[in-house]
C-alpha cells in the first residue's frame, strides 16, 4: 500500500494505492506529471477527504522522458557504481522514469530525482553515450 499526495488548483489530497494499482501506474508517479485517478471517495468524521485508487494513469497524451543507462558494456565496478548512484537518488521526489538497456533488451528500473548534476554523475560513470533522455 502506498499513499499518495496529489495536487490540482483547489489544493491537496490524499490517495492510498494498493499494491495492484501502484504497479501498474509505476511509471505514471512521478513528480510534475499530470495524472487521471479512478476509484473511490472515502469521507472521515473528521471530514478528511481519501480517494481510494482503482487505477492511475496518464492523462492524455503527455510525453514523458525516460532515462536510458545502457550497461551493455559496463564491467562489474561500474555496475556497482550505477547501483549505488540509483539507489542513493530514488526516493519521496522521483521525477524521472529509468531503464537499463543490455543489449536490445530495455528493462524498466523504478524512478529517480534527476538534475543535470546527477545526469553527470551518470556520464563518469558510463560514459557520455551510455546516458541518454528519450520520451515514451
């Protein structure tokens, strides 16, 4: 279960998202990124407002960039470099989409606060061409 902090022009709320519908909108949580939330309204005494997803998607037809890591030639050091550097920039502000290509293969790897100064960290780490912002 996650719960979820949402915003529009009328302020904040809240959504809990079970683990079904969490995953399949993993790619769609990400900070900034307008979303559409299916599911039911859950009104406390203490008139606290919750919406319990169903599901959560993208609303419309919003491009979203993808960090590409191609490992393909990485040797173990640099795996676990890159390894640690995800690990240490995923957190509460995730903004970016990741995925590792080996070969042709893409394989998607969560989500990561980016910059530009993490996006050089990457670069030392694979090299410049091993690093690369597309849009889904």
């Amino acid at each position: 279960m996650a719960f979820i902090s949402i915003e529009d022009l009328y302020g904040v709320a809240e959504i809990i998202c079970f683990e079904n519908a969490y995953y399949k909108a993993g790619k769609s949580l990400v900070e900034e990124n307008i979303v559409m939330v299916e599911g039911r309204l859950s009104i406390r005494e203490d008139d606290t407002t919750t919406i319990i997803a169903n599901e959560i998607k993208d609303f419309g037809e919003q491009k979203q960039k993808i960090l590409t890591l191609n490992i393909t030639n990485a040797n173990e050091e640099e795996k676990n470099k890159l390894r640690g550097a995800l690990r240490y920039f995923s957190g509460d502000r995730n903004n970016m989409n990741v995925q590792i290509k080996v070969g042709e293969e893409n394989k998607s790897c969560g989500q990561i606060y980016f910059t530009d100064d993490i996006k050089e960290i990457f670069e030392e780490i694979l090299g410049k061409e091993n690093v690369n912002i597309d849009e889904n």
